[in-house]
C-alpha cells in the first residue's frame, strides 16, 4: 500500500484534473492522497470537492505559502501506508508513474524511487524553455558528490516510511528540493530509478522564483556541510 502526497499552491485548475486522472487508474493499493495545501484561500480546496467521495482523501490546509519541502515533510508524518509517493500538483508528473513505482516497492532492499528524466525512457517536455532545461542540469552535476542519482532534482519521488521516519530528526529542508534531502540524510541509502517524461504543468505559470532558487542553493550548501565537514 502507497500513500500519495501532493503539495500545492493555488492549484485550483490543475488539481482536480490530477485527481480525476489518478481516481481513473483504479489502483487498489493506493491508500490515500495528502494535500498539503499553502494557498490563502479556499479555491483549490473546493476545486476538489466533488472527488471526496470517491477516493480517500487527507486536505491539510496551512494558509501560509511555508514551502514546499515542508509541505511534503508534514504530509509524509500524516501518511499511513509503508510507502510515500510525491508527486507535484500541477500535471507535470504523469499519473502512470505511481503504477511505475508500484511494480519496485515489493522489493525489500530499496528505500528511496526516484522519477528520473535523465535516464533511458525518461525525457523532458519538448517545448520546456531552454534556461529551465540548463538550470536543471546544472544543478544535478553540481550535486552529484552527494549523490550518485542522475536526477536528484526530481519532484516525483517515492520513500519507504520506516526510512523516513528512522531519519526524519535529521531533515532541515528549505525551498523545494526535498528528495535531495532524502538521498544524503538516509544512511546508505539504497536507491532506484524509474523513467520519467516531464511535461510542462497544464494551467498557470511556474512557482519558482529566484528567492526559491537561492534557498535551493543554500540547501545544497548545507547538505555538502553535512556529508563531508
């Protein structure tokens, strides 16, 4: 059994989108969703009213944007399920990864699956722009004396629970790069991944900002500090 969590912040067009498409999968050992939700108002809330019937639904709403690695920790500690899935809420994560995923959680030695763009059968969205393309990049070779995880700044992830929560004292995220977190804070951390095809999201325009990307930079600092000072 898998819980899903999804961060969001004024996602009241994409999320039920999302919801629909995951609710038409069927997978029966999807336990719940988590909506971690940071949005001021009640748009995105109610945006996913007419889905509460249908699946298991878990809505944390903080009403405060706090971030979405803090979002993701708080709805990780809510979960019931033996395995955590991220996945974003704008569309840009195709729902097909959660069967993805599903088919390597009954492997014992595997903490950590990771949806990867830069692997074989992983591609990213033709008309994403070019300086996101290199931004990405950059930041996964910067990154890769922490890690051996070709795309540790993917957003689609899935975590054992035991893993979390054995290592959890230890997570001091800030920004949104929370499965970087994951990777070094894990001791010997055994991880997989999967091919995935990123997709620009569906409505609306990108959250990140440049107050985002320096705490992503000053995130990275502190996990070289703590893997090697």
């Amino acid at each position: 059994m898998f819980s899903l969590i999804i961060p969001v912040y004024n996602e009241s067009e994409n999320l039920p989108i999302l919801v629909e498409d995951i609710c038409r999968l069927g997978i029966d050992s999807l336990q719940e969703i988590i909506i971690v939700d940071d949005s001021e108002d009640d748009s995105t809330k109610n945006s996913i009213k007419p889905f509460l019937d249908k699946v298991s639904i878990n809505y944390i709403h903080r009403r405060q944007r706090l971030g979405l690695a803090t979002a993701v920790i708080e709805g990780f500690q809510e979960a019931k399920s033996d395995w955590l899935i991220c996945m974003d809420g704008d569309g840009s994560h195709p729902v097909s990864m959660l069967a993805s995923f599903e088919k390597s959680m009954n492997d014992a030695a595997l903490d950590v699956l990771v949806g990867s763009r830069y692997i074989a059968g992983g591609a990213l969205a033709s008309d994403w722009p070019w300086y996101r393309r290199l931004v990405s990049k950059l930041f996964c070779l910067f990154v890769r004396p922490l890690t051996a995880v070709s795309d540790s700044m993917s957003g689609c992830f899935a975590v054992r629970k035991k893993a979390f929560l054995e290592n959890a004292p230890t997570f001091s995220p800030i920004g949104y790069k929370i499965l970087l977190e994951l990777l070094v804070k894990i001791p010997e951390v055994k991880f997989k991944e999967v091919p995935l095809c990123f997709s620009q999201r569906m409505k609306g325009d990108s959250k990140i900002t440049q107050k985002i990307m320096l705490e992503s930079i000053c995130h990275i600092y502190k996990l070289y500090k703590f893997k090697y000072l």
